[in-house]
C-alpha cells in the first residue's frame, strides 16, 4: 500500500512542478495551445499568436514547430526564440538571396516578399503576395516607398511601371503571362544591372526580353543592331534604349509615335537632323499629324538593315513597296525623293546647296528690301508732319 502511494505522489509533484523540469513538446498541439490564443503579445508588445486555421492550410501546415525553430525543445523556452533560418530547407533559395542585392535589405528578407510565414501559401495562390499579379505590389512596398527610394539612391520605379503597358497588362486585364519584377529581374538572386551575369546587363537584355517576345528577338538579331551587339559592339541600342525599361508604352499610342523619332536621333543624330529638314518632319512637328511618318515607318523597328541589304524595306527595288504604304499610286519617279538630303552640304547634295544658298539669299534680300523701305517710309512721315502735313 505504502509503495503505491509512494508512486501516485511522485506523479502528483511531477505534473505539478513544469517549471522544474521542461516538458517536451508536442508539437503543434502544445504550441498552438498557448500561440493559438488570439491577442497573444511578448514583452515588447510583439504579437506572437497564430491563427491555427490559416497555419494549417498554409505550405508550412505539415511541418511541426520545431522543424523551423529548432531551438525549442520543451515548454517553458525562452521569451525570444531564435530567429528562423530558412535556408535550412530553402538551400537554393538563400545562396541566391545571399548573393543578391537584397542580402541586407532587411533583418529577415524571406518574409519581406513571402509575408507571415505562418501563412504562406504556394505561388500560384492568388492571395500569395508572390502570385504573379501581386507581385509588382509586393516589389513596390519598397520600391514604391519615396522614403526607402532617397535612403538607398533608387529610382521609384513602381509608378512608372504601373503606368506602362505592362503595368496595364497586370492590372486591368490580369493578364498572367504579363512581365512583371520577376519576369525581368528574377527572384531570388536578383543582381545589379551593372553585374554582367544580371539579365538586366546590358548585353544581356535582349535575351531577357527575348523570352516572351521570342519573334521581336529574332528580327532583332537579324537586323544591323543585333549583328553589332553580338560581336560585342557596346554602342548599339537594345531594347531598353528604345522602350526604357519600366515606361514602356504601347508602340501604336500617339505618344510612342510622338516621341520615337528623337529617340532614334539619340544615335543617328545626323540623319535625325537632315529628317527634321523634311515635309514628313514639318508635318509632326508643326501641324502634330501623328500619322505623318517615323524612322521605323520606312527602316523597320527591329528588323533594321541598310540600304545596301536587298531584304532592307529602303533598299532601291523594295522602295515603291515602302512608299506605298503610305502613299498610294508610289512610282519609280516618286521614289526619288531624298528623306535625308543635306542641302548644307555642298559636296553631297550640289544642287539642293545652292538652290538653299539662293532661296536665303533672296528671303535675305527681301527682308533688306522691306525693311529699308519701312524705315525711309517713317522718315519721309516725319518730315511729313514737320511740314504741316505736306509731303517733302
């Protein structure tokens, strides 16, 4: 009798006295027991309850606690645990987080994209801040915010890219092949576009568009622009140069249209002055006709060889064709009309040179004209004036 009394009163003090001796877990019931309470706060007011329903249905739901924070092994534990190394199933993800741009942006980088991560549910969720159409949302928390932006020296890039075409794209047609950060920058390893292993390097971003836009590729490397870059020329445009890489508006809107001309001129800045000379110039600029035609109305946007390519719409047999396009009934005779004759250049163009030469000369000559005549007019009325009235 006395030693089964002896024993019930072992496990009376046993059970009584936790605090003694820390009792494993079992986990998650007994975490969630005290975690699962709504309101739960640490010390510094932190909130440290979970929400048991979202835990459960969330990636991680399978998983016991222990499995992330491994440094608790019986209740009670410390009141601050050990920050959570994700790398310890996420090796991949965290070498190329640990080499990107954004290994110090935070003291926890996981959960800046990635959110609660009692929470987290597979990318193709749509209520994953890494789902495709929330992930420019989840970029612009720090690439949107004016104050992080002027901390770290960034361009706030989230407005601008909202407002470009494939901004729209994401958020107004939900579009879910629509290039977003990742589609361009990547996920993890994000690197700076001044690294060349980065796919926003410049040699690199024609490959990087190139992966949704594979057809705009090809005729890109065909043309004269992706012949030079792929020998290594570091003055030819890439996509960026023409598009910009957040701003990038629809090719056909009138602004685009307005504006892809000096852009163009930014390299070719002689055959940009000798356009601006011309009625197709004149028209844009002067009467704002947008129709009125642009370099790649004539050169191709991306396909663009010289004139001496028998497949370059400018070459000599194709120009009827080109012209024609615009201009209806185009003939041999038509087509020899100069878009970038200099008529300041004597050497190239004689005749034009001296037809300017005489046209100046004669608008000079009248201007003179006029205005000697204006002021011998205003002399001969004052005198007018001085004489009562009678002419001298």
């Amino acid at each position: 009798m006395k030693k089964h009394f002896s024993i019930g009163l072992s496990l009376v003090v046993f059970a009584l006295f936790p605090v003694w001796t820390a009792r494993p877990l079992h986990a998650q019931s007994d975490c969630l027991s005290c975690h699962g309470t709504p309101g739960m706060t640490d010390s510094s007011g932190k909130s440290i309850s979970i929400d048991a329903d979202k835990f459960h249905s969330s990636i991680h739901g399978s998983l016991t606690c222990t499995n992330c924070h491994t440094n608790v092994k019986g209740y009670p534990h410390a009141a601050n645990a050990a920050q959570v190394d994700c790398s310890t199933c996420h090796a991949d993800e965290a070498s190329g987080l640990g080499a990107s741009v954004h290994a110090k942006a935070s003291d926890h980088p996981c959960l800046s994209c990635h959110g609660d991560p009692h929470q987290i549910v597979p990318k193709t969720d749509a209520s994953s801040p890494v789902y495709p159409l929330n992930i420019p949302k989840t970029c612009g928390n720090c690439h949107g915010n004016p104050a992080l932006a002027k901390q770290h020296g960034l361009a706030n890039v989230y407005g601008s890219y909202m407002d470009s075409i494939h901004g729209f794209a994401v958020s107004k047609e939900g579009l879910l092949v629509a290039a977003n950060c990742t589609s361009c920058h990547g996920s993890h390893g994000i690197l700076s576009h001044k690294d060349p292993k980065s796919p926003t390097y410049r040699t690199n971003i024609p490959g990087t568009c190139g992966k949704c836009h594979v057809g705009i590729n090809q005729q890109y490397q065909a043309g004269i622009h992706g012949q030079l870059a792929a020998k290594g020329n570091p003055d030819v445009p890439v996509c960026t140069d023409c598009h910009t890489a957040h701003t990038i508006l629809e090719p056909t809107s009138a602004e685009f249209r307005m504006q892809s001309t000096p852009v163009c001129g930014n390299c070719h800045r002689d055959k940009f002055s000798t356009y601006r000379d011309t009625f197709h110039s004149q028209l844009g600029l002067l009467g704002g006709y947008v129709q009125t035609a642009r370099c790649w109305d004539c050169h191709q946007a991306h396909d663009v060889r010289p004139a001496s390519d028998p497949a370059s719409p400018i070459a000599p047999a194709n120009l009827i064709v080109t012209c024609g396009k615009c201009h209806t009934g185009a003939n041999a005779s038509f087509v020899q009309y100069q878009p970038h004759a200099n008529p300041r250049n004597r050497r190239l163009s004689p005749a034009l040179y001296y037809i300017r030469l005489f046209m100046n000369l004669l608008l000079a000559s009248v201007l003179t004209f006029f205005l000697i005549h204006t002021v011998l007019w205003l002399v001969r009325s004052h005198l007018a004036r001085g004489n009562g009235g009678k002419h001298a």
